[in-house]
C-alpha cells in the first residue's frame, strides 16, 4: 500500500470514530431530556414524591352492584351482587345457571376481593373471555367491560 492510501483509511476510520462518539453523546442527550420537552401540566412523579400536596385524589370508583346478562338465552337477567362468590355454568349448583351449549358445568367464578370483583376461568372447555381477550389467570373486572361465556356475555353494572 502507498502512502496516500494509508492516510485515506486513517482519516476515514478517524471520521468513523467521531460519528459514533457523536451518536452515542445524541443518544444519551435524548434519554436525559426525556419528559422535559412536553410538559402536560400535570407533576411529575417526581415533583410529587418531593410536594405531596401537588398529588391530585384519585377519582372516586363506583362499586358494581348488579350483574347483568346482555346476550344470550337469559339476556336481561340481572343479579344482585352481594359479598360471597358467584359461581357461572351449567350445573344446576350454579349460582348463574347459563343455558348455553358452549359454557362447561362450573365454567367460571366471579369474586369479590375488597371494593373490586375478580373473575376467574375454572378449567372450562371453550374458555372465558374478558373484554376480548381469554383468561389465563383470575383478572380484576371494571364495570360495563364484557365478560364472554360461550355465546353468553355479562357486564358489572353499578
């Protein structure tokens, strides 16, 4: 190799080293900024930690008081909820007994814990479904949000 060659690589990986330099010193830049170009008004969390009294209270939730059937063959069933569990199927033992093919004998379990209701898939065939999405494990369920049972779908009611 001749000289000028030599010196072209080396002012080339020299250019190449200051474009990464530069790129990762960008990059950092970017990650320190974050949340300080766009301010909502709203505290940070970390304003909050130091001034608590920027901490705005939570919004009341209201508590589900009735389940209610909204399709299927008992469409317009309702139930009033009270502290112990409900149990969803098609076994005469049910406390909803749902008269739809697709729903196992002891389907599914609706459960208070505290202010809130759970709802809990018990091994059935065709699943359960909350908000469009299957149950793998008991899940927290907001009021009007669609519980799915076979061709059956309940919602919390206030």
């Amino acid at each position: 190799m001749n000289e000028l060659t030599l010196t072209v690589l080396r002012l080339g990986f020299l250019v190449l080293m200051w474009v990464l330099v530069f790129s990762i010193v960008g990059a950092m830049r970017r990650d320190l900024l974050v949340g300080r170009r766009h301010k909502t008004g709203a505290p940070s969390a970390r304003e909050v930690r130091r001034n608590p009294s920027l901490a705005e209270p939570p919004p009341p939730r209201q508590q589900a008081h009735e389940l209610v059937v909204v399709e299927g063959p008992l469409a317009g069933a309702r139930m009033a909820l009270g502290e112990s569990p409900i149990l969803l199927g098609r076994a005469q033992e049910a406390t909803l007994v749902l008269e739809d093919d697709y729903a196992s004998g002891r389907h599914a379990r609706l459960f208070p814990q505290g202010s809130r209701w759970f709802i809990e898939d018990l091994g059935s065939t065709n699943g359960t479904y909350l908000a469009d999405r299957q149950l793998t494990r008991a899940q927290p369920v907001e009021l009007n949000v669609p519980i799915r049972i076979g061709k059956t779908v309940i919602e919390l009611r206030p």
